[in-house]
C-alpha cells in the first residue's frame, strides 16, 4: 500500500456506511407501508370500446357501476351519478336534456352543473383513460367537480 | 382553603365519584329485569311445590327452587353465527330463552315476562335465527330503549305489531301464502292494484320515473329529508322528532301524507343562489295516495315494502316459494286488464283509468292551480283514439317536455308517459288496448 | 407556609383514653418500618422533617428526582404554571391506563370493531367509564397541551437557553394531536371514518407527495401510491387503515410521545425552572412539600373532573360505518375544524398542507426569532408587547376558526348559526369571482412589498391614535364607497373590521418593535406575521366581496 489510510478518512467512510444503512433502513421502510395488494373493491372498470359510445349521454354503465358515460364532438368524460345533495342516483332525460334527483330535485345540465334543486355543487366527473387497446377505462376513486380542472385529462379523454 | 383542606376534598371526591361509577356500573337496567323474573319464577315454583300431590315431584321441584334461588343475574344471549347476530333480549325477556325455557311460554301477564305461546316462535329455530334477524331493534344493547332500537344512530328500530311481517317478507319467498303474513301480502296486493311499477321499479324490474324499491327498506336515514316528516299545520309540515328518523316512517309517511307537503320541492325556484339562474323543482310526484288508503292499508303496504332489502339471508335460510302457475284468461279483454296492472299504469291513470292521478302543473280541464294538474282519464280519453294512434302512443310515450304545462313558467311536470315499446309488444300490447277501448266511455256524436 | 408538611406527617389523633385493647397505630408503623427490608426499599428512613430528608425525599425517589430539591417561590404560585405542564402528562399517563385495559375488549377489524364498542357500552363491567375516560381524557390532553404551550409563551419560558425544549414541546403537541386523531377511527362509526377521510383527505394535497397536490405528476403521484395512499393503507378508508391506526394509536406515537416526553423533562431540568425572582436574593423554597403538593392537588382535581364527567356523559357512537354513506356535513375532529375551515377559503394544499406546515414551522422558529430578552418566567405584557400581541391573535384565530367549524357549519357546509334547524334549507352562496391575473400580481406584490417595506422604511415614531382615526376616515370612506356599489351592511363592517386588524397587527405593531431587529429575523418575523394577516384578509374578502382567488393561476395549482 502506498498510501496508507489515514484514521480520519477511516471515520468518514465508516461513518458513510452507517448513514447509508439508515438512509436505506428508513427507504426500506417506507416501502413496506406501501401496500402491493388490496382487498377493496376495485374501482376502475373497463367500460369498452371508447369509440362505440354515440354522442350523449350513454345509460350503458348506470345501473351496473353507477356512471354515466358523456361523449361530445370532441371526446369523452363520465359522470358519477350521485347527487351532492344528499347522495341518491339521479335520472337522465334526455327530452330535457337534464339528470334530475329522484329525491329532492336537484337538476343537472350534461355538464353536471346544477341548475335547478337543493344539490350544493355540481356533479363529480371519474377519472377517464383509453387504453391501448382501444376500450375506455373508468376510475371511480378519482374524481373532480372544479370547472375548469373537470374539462381536462384525466378526466376527458379526446376519442 | 388550606393545601390540606384540598388534600382531603379532593381525595374523598375521587373516591366518591370512583363509587359513583361502580354503582351506575352495578345498576344496570337489566339487572333489575331478571331478579324481578328470578323472584316470580320462585314464587311460583313454590306455589307448584306446595300444591305438588306426590312426595317425589315435591322434592324435584324443591331442587329447582334451591337452583332458582342460586341463578346468578347475568347477560344472556343468543348466537345467530350466520345472520350475524348476537341477541340480548332474553336478559331481559328470559320466556324466550330457548335453552331455559323450551316450551316458550310463562303465565305471567306482565312486561317484559310476558310470554304468551307464538306459533312462529315454535316454528323457527330461535337458537339459530336469535330474536333481531325478525324482531328488528339493537339485539347488543341491554336498556329498555337502546335495545328497541328508537335511538339515534341504530336505523333498525323494532318492528312492532303488523310490521314485523316485514321479516316474513324478507326470508319467505312465498310469503303471500304464508299463515301469519297477511298484512304483508295484502300490502303486496296493494302495491300490484295501485300501479306502484309504473314509476318505480324493484330490483331494476319496473318503471324510471321514480326510485328502485327493491333495497328500499335499507336506505339511509341521512338520505331522507327530515324537515316535512311530521306533524302538519295546513300546508306547512315540521320534522318528526329525532329518535322517529327511520325508514319505516318515512316510507308510510307517503301514504299517510298529502305527497306534495312531504317533499314540496321548490315550485317557485328560489333555492339556488341570489342572481344565479334557477329553474323551478316540482313538489313529488308521487300521486297523493292518502285520502284512498285506510291507516291499514298504508301499514300494509309499509310492511310489504320494509321486507324488500339487498341484505340477503343465506341462501339455506331462504324460503323459495313454488312457482306460480301462467295465470290463463278467458279473453282479450281480461288478458289486457292483466296487462294494464302489471305494468302498473293505475298508478298514473287511476284504477280501471277511471282517474287521472296528480301531475303538478300539468294541463288539465277546470284548473285553477298548478297543483290540479292530472294525468289523462283514460275511460275519457281513450276513445279519440284510432288503434293505431293509441299503439303509437303507448309506444312512443309522451316525454315529460311534451307534457302540456298550466303555468308555462312553472316547473316541468313529474309524471310523463314512459315509451314502452321494449316492454310492452305483441299479444300484450294488443289486449291491452283491447282492454282500454273496453272501457273507454261511449263518444257522443259531436 | 401553614401547611408545611401536612400530607406527609399527619400529626396522631389523641387517643380515646378508656378504649380496652388499645390500637397503637405508631407501634405498629415502627414494627412494620423497622426491618432490613423496608429500610431496603427506602432509604431515607426514618423521615425527619429536616431540610436534609426533604432534599433527599426528591433526590432517593425515581419518580421525583425529575423535580429539583428547591425551587424559586414564583415556580410555586397556582396562577403562574396552573400546573399545565404536569397535567398533560398526567393526562397522558391516564389514557395510558385506560387504553391498556380497553384493548383487551377491542379488535381492530372492520367486521368487530363497532360491535365491541357497544359491547363496551351495554355489557362490559365498568367498559363505559373506561371509555368515557379515554375519551373526554384525550380531549382534556390535546386542551391541555396547547393551553401549556400558551402558559410557556407567555412566561417567556422559551427564550435561552430553553429554545430547544420549546421545540420539543412544538413536536409533543402535533404528536398529542396524531395521537388523538389516530384514535378516533377506531370504534368505526360514521363518525369515525368520515372525519378520518376528511382529515387524511388534506394528506393527498402535499405538494409532490400527494396524488392532488402541486407538480403531482413530476414523481408520478396517483391515488395508489401517494403520501396518503401509505397513511391508509389503501386508497379508501378500509380494513388496512383500521389496522394501522390502532397499531400507530396503540404502540408507534404513544412509545415516541414517551421518549420525547422524557426528553422534555430532562431538559426543563438541565435548563431549569425558568421562574423569575419576585425579589433579589430570596430565599428557593423546598420542592418536598411544598411543589409536590400542588401538583398532588392539581392532579386530584383533573381526576376528580375526568371522572365526574365519564360517569354522567357517554362518548359519542353513531352507526357503524358505511364508506357509501356520507354524512353532510362531514367534519374533522374539532382541533383540525380551524384548517377545515381554511378549506373553505384556500386550495387544500394550502390550507391542508402549506399553513399547518408553516404553524409548526413558525412556532419551533419562536426562540429564534425573538432577540428580546425581557419577560422571562413572569407574565410580563409590558416589555414583550408585540410577541405576545401576536402570538395571542395567533391563537384566538385558531380558536374562533375551531368554534366556526364545530357551530356554525351545518349541512353541504353551509353557514347554520347554532340556534338555526340543519333541516331549513339554505340557499347555495353567491357566485364566486377571481381577480384577473395581473390584479392578482399585483394586489400580492403590493401587500407582500408594502407589507415588508413599510415598517423598516418608515423610522419615525407613528402616533396611533392618529393613525386610527386616519384609518377609520378611510375605512368610512371605503364602506360608503361599498355600500354605494349596493353591498349590504355586515359585508362592509366585516371588511373593515378585518382591514383594520390587518393595518394594527401587520403595520403598527411591526413599525414600532421590530425596529432593533435584524435584517434575517426581521424578514422571517414580518413574513410569518403578514402570511397569518394575509389568512385573515382572504377569509375577509371572500366572506365580504365574494372573492374566489386573489390570484388564480390553476395549471400550477396555485391559488391564493
């Protein structure tokens, strides 16, 4: 050895090893409290070919995963049909252009804006995705009502 | 004070609030309950005992006083594993104990000893069904009032006299033949004449124009708008008291009240913010059933419509019914008025469509408000109809847009006619209206 | 002192003379006190009322060894500690207690959990009391601990070389707070969970972090995988947060608030009493009796409450559980209601993440920042005008925010006061409306640069009464100008009211004692101080001018 180590460049690098231990120990950690497999119940489904649903309002997911699904000129969102108000599953008529509540009728445009009844804040629109394969995937647990945010991926999806 | 004085005070406080707890501990309400059955029990073994005619029932029946006497006061209760149920109600009603007492019965007269001799009670396995998988009411507590459940927070309060069939519905699929359920099925009967499946639908089977009844025996209370629930001043109703929020009340409330006080939507359309755009809410629309319905009929239908719930038993617990017989008729128009209530079309159009329903703001002759809006008089109607035209009709619908307003700015009607041409083809379509030309009033010549 | 030694040697009654078979109540004490293993476990026997055995009766104890043998007679003084400090550790030890014995009747599973709660209730001998302690316990604790934190303010116990252990008691009060919020899911009720979402809700708006927060997407932040998704253990309220919160309730904060709750003594005890001598050279006072037994007495009366309120008030329980059923409204436990109530007025990283960041922040930064060395150990108003102005405005935001939250909202969180019926139905609030970007810039720079400017530029000394009159002509002035734009009354009276409290606390106080400070101080002091007047502002001019966003710039996620 031609350069022999000195102690104080032995401390750091001992020292080095430690702190890179804990540094891992508390990496390592974190990932264990993230979950690799659930039990809830998933949230997300695949709604099918995107390009197949007609413009409007499409009732072909309502009863089964309580989802509206919308496509205009340019694409596509869902809406979560619960009402704000005190959460019961409006109804689409489309003569009137309008989902109206069951319960205490509050009216929503296509939009999900209300126009009419006690609900306090427009409807919630999922999370939207069209995957490679062609088929529209809905997410139930995201969801955004904000105008502005709502007309923007995730939550339209251009078909 | 002095430090000392505290030191004292405070010390014997503790102690004396300490004792405080182990007494409100002690006393608890059911405690009380099963002494009280515990004494009588031993009052009237030794009335057996002293009246027994031999020397050996004598003695055997000494025992049981001895054993009586000894009978700790404990919680009692019964597993129901499957249902999910463990049942308390016997600490305080220890007649039924199944285990104690198995010919479920006592002579006593008073509550909560009474144990009168039920039939049902014999007919079903108590130590596998427990009280609260029929009884309804909050099986863990052990006080009076939380165990029966007219609490707030526990939404399954006990369901008391004609209502608890409500069970019989839930398990017995052919609960309309059953002994015992006859409130119940008369509630279904009731549900079928009035037309209730023409706007809602049960388990995604009927009409759209209303909510699905099929699980509507386990809707939230938080979903239920209190504010017109309970008593009435005129047109103004208040809100039943708290401990009443369930859905069995708010589900007879519909047939006991005038349904536009119950839920008076917002006619005027001043709900939404100052300045914003509003549209006007019609009250419900469902057609006000109480001035026809007796106080039985609207707790039989009550008692129909809380059997219908998602909870589903196990299938081993389930009673399928045998399948019903194709009903036959003699002809066209019999077959057609078949049609007419099993599509529920009394529900708008009146039984027989004698009389139009209640349709908000809809137009109708001799109006003077919006709330003598009715739905077509069919036996009036029907008849300036060609075949054709009323085969378009039934088909096609008329949308709730289309519906002829009395105040134009007034809200959009609630009732409208559904289309039906995926429901209602063919034979059925035919007959029906053979049955509706049956009945329409002869036209005088114009 | 009168009652010098009272608990420790009562003195022997008089012995009733004709009693036959005499009970010698001394002899016994000495035959079962005089043997080698007494004298074993205590050392200091016999006690002799001497300044040597009460010295030591601190010194030989375990327990109270935490406690020095003297201390200064201001220390003593009820109105001085209110004995705070040693009753949130009381309070912790109790709900130690309690919890132990409530875990052997409860399971923390999502099938079991609320049908053990009301086994509690209706058939567990004493499982109610039990409860009811643990309950009203932890809210007594969370109280308590941040009544402490305002005691220690206010006596200037946190300037050196104490601004260490100030710090610690900041972490001690945030872990009293996830301590109790960790158990507030565990009986699974509506109210439980609902609170806990709303509460884990504001997680998922860290910046970075959390899958709704700012630049989300920069480290690819999604529901399954964020800062909240851990806390949870899934993406909803479930099974695996149920579990993890009781393991987090039960073990993990309770064993960390241990160990920082002995450092916390142990530095009050290197550091010292901080009590300030009433007079020069007075005599300290001994801690055995005198410190011992106000602190007995101070911890009889808290048991004393506890208790009485345990056995006539029973601990909320609503429905069990039900992820498909929201209450309205849904609210937060009541010391996180004030940031809920910022939820109304900021995005929820703001108010959920940003503002409670900067709360710990700008307390643990206290010490630092106040150079002023008057005011330690004593209530001392005079010579600490500004700090304790602040701080004080501080903390009654805090709590009005708290009372609006837990009073006046109502359902879709609207305003309900507390006499109004939930079941009246309110009208939707007016519609909102943003300053246009460049106003908003602007109307920011301007308050942060005036804000920051004014009170270092202007060095001359302010008469304030003039400068209030000055405000009030400008404060009639803009309300006549409103009121003429057609704005109702309570809406001008709130704008004022809250423009004027923003001129006296973010200029005249600053302007008139900060001036000594330096420059790095002065500029976090000044912006900690306008960021909480800037709070107050926001929430004044939504409530009276309908004003969304002052600055709206909603592709950075940033709105103000």
């Amino acid at each position: 050895m031609a350069e022999p180590i000195k102690r104080k460049d032995f401390l750091w690098l001992g020292w080095g090893a430690v702190a890179a231990f804990c540094g891992a120990a508390t990496a390592a950690t974190a990932r264990f409290m993230v979950p690799n497999v659930l039990y809830e119940p998933s949230q997300k489904f695949n709604a099918g070919p995107a390009k197949e649903f007609p413009i409007g309002v499409s009732l072909l997911w309502f009863k089964k995963q309580r989802v509206w699904i919308v496509r205009t000129e340019k694409g596509i969102y869902s809406l979560w049909a619960r009402c704000t108000h005190l959460g019961c599953t409006p109804n689409w008529f489309l003569d009137q252009n309008r989902f109206k509540c069951p319960c205490h009728g509050s009216n929503y445009t296509p939009d999900g804006d209300v126009v009419a009844g006690p609900a306090p804040k427009p409807l919630y629109r999922c999370k939207v995705e069209v995957a490679a394969s062609g088929d529209l995937v809905i997410d139930k647990a995201a969801l955004e009502n904000r105008p502005g945010v709502r007309e923007k991926a995730p939550y339209f999806v251009e078909v | 004070m002095t430090k000392r004085q505290l030191f004292y005070v405070f010390n014997f406080l503790i102690l004396a609030l300490f004792i405080a707890a182990v007494v409100v501990d002690n006393n608890r309400e059911w405690k009380g309950y099963q002494a009280e059955f515990n004494r009588l029990e031993v009052i009237r073994l030794k009335e057996a005992m002293n009246k027994a005619p031999d020397e050996a029932e004598k003695s055997a029946l000494a025992v049981a006083v001895k054993l009586k006497k000894r009978e700790p006061v404990a919680i009692k209760q019964i597993l129901a594993n499957d249902l999910g149920r463990a049942d308390r109600c016997i600490t305080c009603h220890p007649g039924f104990d199944p285990l104690a007492n198995p010919t479920l019965t006592t002579p006593y007269e008073k509550a909560p000893y009474k144990t009168p001799e039920v039939a049902e009670h014999k007919s079903h396995n108590l130590t596998k069904l427990a009280c609260t998988s029929c009884h309804m009411g909050q099986g863990l507590a052990t006080t009076v009032e939380d165990a029966h459940g007219e609490v707030p927070h526990w939404e399954e309060p006990m369901l008391k006299g004609v209502y608890i069939q409500a069970s019989c519905v839930r398990c017995h699929g052919d609960f309309k033949t059953l002994k015992g359920a006859e409130t119940a099925k008369r509630g279904k009967e009731l549900v079928d004449r009035l037309g209730c499946v023409g706007c809602h639908s049960f388990n995604g089977v009927g009409g759209e124009i209303s909510v699905d009844l099929g699980d509507i025996a386990d809707k939230p209370v938080s979903r239920i708008d209190w504010s017109h629930t309970g008593e009435c001043k005129g047109a103004e109703c208040g809100p039943l008291p708290r401990h009443q929020w369930n859905v069995k009340n708010w589900i007879e409330a519909h047939f006991t009240k005038d349904t536009l006080l119950l839920v008076p939507g917002d006619p005027e359309g001043h709900q939404c913010a100052p300045g914003a755009h509003c549209e006007p809410v019609p009250p419900s629309g469902m057609p006000p059933f109480s001035a026809e319905l007796s106080k039985e009929d609207a707790a039989a239908i009550t008692t129909y419509l809380m059997g219908q719930t998602s909870n589903k038993v196990p299938s081993n617990y389930y009673v399928y019914s045998a399948k019903e017989p194709e009903p036959k008729f003699a002809n066209a128009v019999e077959h057609g008025k078949f049609v007419f209530s099993k599509y529920g079309c009394a529900g708008c159009h009146g039984e027989g469509g004698k009389e139009g329903r209640r349709n908000y703001n809809a137009k109708a002759n001799d109006q003077t408000k919006m709330e003598e809006g009715r739905e077509p008089t069919l036996v009036k109607v029907v008849g300036n109809f060609t075949r054709d035209e009323l085969r378009d009709k039934i088909k096609k619908g008329v949308p709730a847009s289309a519906v002829a307003k009395f105040k134009e700015d007034g809200p959009t009607p609630p009732l409208y006619m559904p289309k039906w041409e995926e429901k209602i083809k063919g034979a059925e379509l035919e007959d029906l209206m053979t049955y509706l030309f049956s009945i329409a009033e002869k036209q005088e010549a114009w | 002192m009168a009652d010098n030694n009272a608990p420790a040697a009562p003195n022997p009654a008089p012995q009733p003379a004709a009693a036959a078979p005499k009970l010698d109540m001394d002899a016994l004490l000495k035959e079962a006190t005089n043997n080698q293993v007494w004298k074993s476990m205590f050392r200091n026997w016999p006690w002799q009322d001497n300044a040597r055995h009460r010295a030591r009766h601190i010194v030989d104890n375990l327990w109270l060894h935490l406690h020095p043998t003297k201390v200064r007679p201001r220390a003593l003084e009820t109105t001085f500690t209110w004995g705070l400090g040693g009753l949130s550790f009381l309070l912790y030890l109790l709900l130690t207690v309690t919890g132990v014995l409530l875990m052997f009747y409860y399971r923390p599973t999502v099938e079991l959990a609320y049908q053990d709660m009301k086994d509690l209730e209706f058939a567990v001998s004493f499982g109610i009391f039990l409860r009811n302690a643990h309950r009203w316990g932890a809210h007594g604790m969370v109280t308590i601990v941040i009544l402490h934190m305002i005691r220690v303010f206010l006596t200037g116990s946190y300037k050196k070389p104490r601004e260490f252990n100030w710090g610690v008691g900041v972490i001690l009060l945030t872990l009293t707070l996830f301590l109790s919020f960790t158990g507030y899911l565990l009986p699974w009720d509506q109210l439980a969970i609902w609170a806990v979402t709303v509460g884990t809700n504001m997680a998922a708006a860290t910046p970075l972090l959390g899958n709704e927060g700012p630049f989300a997407n920069l480290l690819g932040m999604t529901i399954s995988n964020d800062v909240r998704f851990v806390l949870l253990g899934g993406t909803t309220v479930g099974a695996n947060t149920l579990l993890r919160f009781y393991v987090m309730h039960c073990v993990l904060v309770p064993l960390v608030t241990g160990a920082l709750i002995m450092l916390h003594f142990w530095r009050v005890r290197k550091d010292t009493f901080s009590a300030a001598p009433r007079e020069p050279n007075e005599e300290k006072l001994d801690v055995w009796p005198h410190l011992v037994v106000r602190e007995y007495i101070a911890a009889a009366i808290c048991i004393a409450f506890i208790f009485f309120v345990s056995v006539y008030f029973n601990a909320p329980l609503e429905e069990v559980a039900n992820p498909n059923v929201t209450p309205n409204p849904s609210k937060a436990p009541w010391y996180f209601l004030g940031l809920q109530e910022l939820l109304v007025y900021f995005d929820p990283w703001i108010a959920g993440v940003l503002l409670p960041g900067l709360i710990i922040k700008g307390l643990c930064a206290i010490p630092y920042l106040d150079t002023n060395p008057k005011g330690v150990g004593e209530y001392n108003w005079k010579d600490r005008p500004f700090a304790n102005a602040v701080f004080m405005f501080g903390i009654a935001m805090w709590f009005i925010l708290i009372a609006i939250g837990v009073y006046c909202r109502g359902p879709n969180y609207f305003w309900y006061w507390p006499w109004e019926s939930w079941l009246i139905h309110k009208p939707a609030p007016p519609a909102t409306w943003s300053f246009p970007i460049w106003a908003g810039l602007v109307s920011l720079a301007a308050y942060g640069g005036l804000g920051m400017a004014l009170p270092r530029v202007l060095k001359g000394d302010i008469d304030w009464k003039k400068a209030n009159w000055g405000f009030a002509v400008f404060a009639l002035a803009l309300g006549a100008f409103m009121g003429f734009k057609g704005i109702e009354t309570w809406r001008i009276i709130v704008v004022d009211i809250l423009l004027w409290l923003t001129f006296v606390f973010g200029f005249l106080y600053p302007q008139r004692h900060l001036k000594e400070l330096d420059f790095t101080r002065y500029s976090v002091t000044q912006s900690l101080n306008l960021m909480m007047m800037g709070v107050l502002l926001k929430m004044g001019v939504r409530l009276g001018l309908d004003v969304k966003y002052i600055l709206e710039l909603p592709q950075f996620n940033l709105n103000i």
